[in-house]
C-alpha cells in the first residue's frame, strides 16, 4: 500500500511523497485537490514525469493509490 506524506494525514498538509513497492516518489506538484464527507483525493505529479491519483479516507486512516492519468 502506498503511505504518502506523514502517516496521518491533516486538512491543512498536503502530501510530499509516497512510497510504492519501498520504492519513495517525490511530489512534484499538487495538480488538483479535493474533498469528499470523510476523504481528500490529491491529483499530483512527481518528479519523474508521472501523474498519479492519491485519496486519503480519513475513516480507515488509508491511503490508495491510482496511475494512469498522464496519458500512458
């Protein structure tokens, strides 16, 4: 599962990395961001040119991952 930023995540941080397969990504950019009742999703693209999907559940205290959203 991928954690990104600090394991608990607040509604005034932004999250900075993520580690995937113990492999750490860079955020780049936050290139969108919104809010759901219980979750906050991140659109953000790292530094090695990807662009990937990041939803926090605020119940479960998880972090999920997608990709996929650059066109590849």
């Amino acid at each position: 599962m991928p954690v990104a930023g600090r394991n608990r995540y607040k509604a005034n941080e932004r999250p900075q990395q993520f580690t995937l397969d113990e492999d750490i990504y860079e955020i780049a950019a936050v290139l969108d961001q919104w809010y759901e009742p219980s979750a906050t999703s991140f659109k953000v693209h790292i530094t090695e040119g990807k662009t990937y999907l990041l939803h926090y559940d605020v119940d479960t205290d998880e972090w999920t991952l997608q990709s996929g959203f650059d066109g590849e």
